[in-house]
C-alpha cells in the first residue's frame, strides 16, 4: 500500500511564489509516477503536473507551463510544487497522487491513471 499526504498549501498575492510538498510512503518502488492535480471553486479536477519517479519524464498542463516547476526526490520520497508567478486563477484545492506500474502506456494526464491520492491543500490567490 502507498500513503499520499500534500503540505504546503497557503494565501498569497498574485505575482508571489509558493513551494508544495507530497510525501510518499508505503511501498514506493511500486511507484511509476507521481502527479498533481487541482480543483477550483466549482470546477472539475484538472491536471497540473506530473513527473515519472525516475524523474527522467515532466509534463505540464498549458495554464502552468513555464510557471510551475515539479521535481522529485527519491531518497526522501518527496516530490515538490514549486508554484511562481501565481495568479487568482490558480486558487484550488491541490491534490497530489500517485500512478503504480502498469503494463502498457499511460496518459499522467488523466486522474484515473493514478491509484492513490492525497487529501488536499489549499492555495489561495488574492489579486
């Protein structure tokens, strides 16, 4: 089993820069790949990021491209957000999860790729 739990969360101005944490742990070597995920006020969950655990692959959704920086660190089983130049728009609810192994190939993109998830932690963009 695999255990997901984000810190970091908080209320900024827009411009400022925030840094999220997502600590593994658990049977991580069953790990593929580790993502994160958002939801705004009444808006559905959507991609943000993600990172294979060997850290060789990152993907970025386009609302955060150039913005928003994700890397892993596998001796201390964390991955981290770093989030600069945020914007009001980018106020949610940020999930981070974790996608096992898994033959065939895999869109990190899509939230039901991943098999665990963490509970949450707020980020709030005052403008």
């Amino acid at each position: 089993q695999v255990q997901v739990g984000e810190s970091g969360g908080g209320s900024v101005q827009a411009g400022d820069s925030l840094r999220l944490s997502c600590e593994l742990s658990g049977r991580a070597f069953s790990v593929y790949a580790m993502g994160w995920f958002r939801q705004g006020p009444g808006k559905e969950r959507e991609f943000v990021t993600a990172i294979t655990w060997s850290g060789r692959s990152t993907y970025y959704s386009d609302a955060v491209k150039g913005r928003f920086i994700i890397s892993q660190d596998n001796a201390e089983k964390t991955v981290s957000l770093i989030m600069n130049s945020l914007k009001p728009e980018d106020t949610a609810v940020y999930y981070c999860a974790a996608a096992r192994y898994r033959s065939g190939s895999i869109n990190l993109h899509v939230a039901g790729v991943y098999d665990y998830w963490g509970q949450g932690t707020q980020v709030t963009v005052s403008s």
